[in-house]
C-alpha cells in the first residue's frame, strides 16, 4: 500500500515515524518519486526507458534464432573434419 504523499516537517515526521514507523516514511518518499515520474519533462525519460527495457526483455525471452543456433550445422561439422 502506498501511503499519499503530503509535505511533512521535521516534527510531522518523527509523529508519523511514530504511528507507522520508518518504513512509512520510506513509504510516502517512494510514492511521491514515482508519481513524479509521470508528469513533465520526467515522463520523456520514463517511456523510453521503460520500452528500451521491455523491448529487450522480449529480445531476449523470445529470440527467433534461438532453436536454429542448437541444431548442429552440417557444414561447421565438415569444416571441422577438413581444417583440424
């Protein structure tokens, strides 16, 4: 759960440390960062990072070539048998 993200002072916060401890406090800071993320001149990095990453998670998942590099060639095998 993510905790909404209001402007706490120093004493605001030990009180909130209090009631929910520091992971609220983690919590709220982690909240505000990344809804910052989608706003402005920050969202011009975001999305193209986020399509870099998941393009080449995909790249890597699923190569295409993948299952023709396992199959052993015939050719390397007789250049093998030729050059050795």
């Amino acid at each position: 759960m993510l905790i909404p993200y209001f402007h706490i002072d120093s004493f605001s916060k030990k009180v909130f440390a209090g009631m929910g401890g520091k992971m609220a406090l983690v919590a709220s800071d982690m909240s505000k960062w990344f809804s910052s993320l989608w706003q402005g001149q920050q969202l011009a990095f975001t999305v193209p990072i986020i399509t870099v990453a998941v393009a080449a998670d995909f790249r890597r998942e699923f190569d295409p070539l993948e299952e023709l590099r396992k199959i052993p060639s015939y050719f390397s095998a007789l250049r093998e048998t030729l050059f050795t």
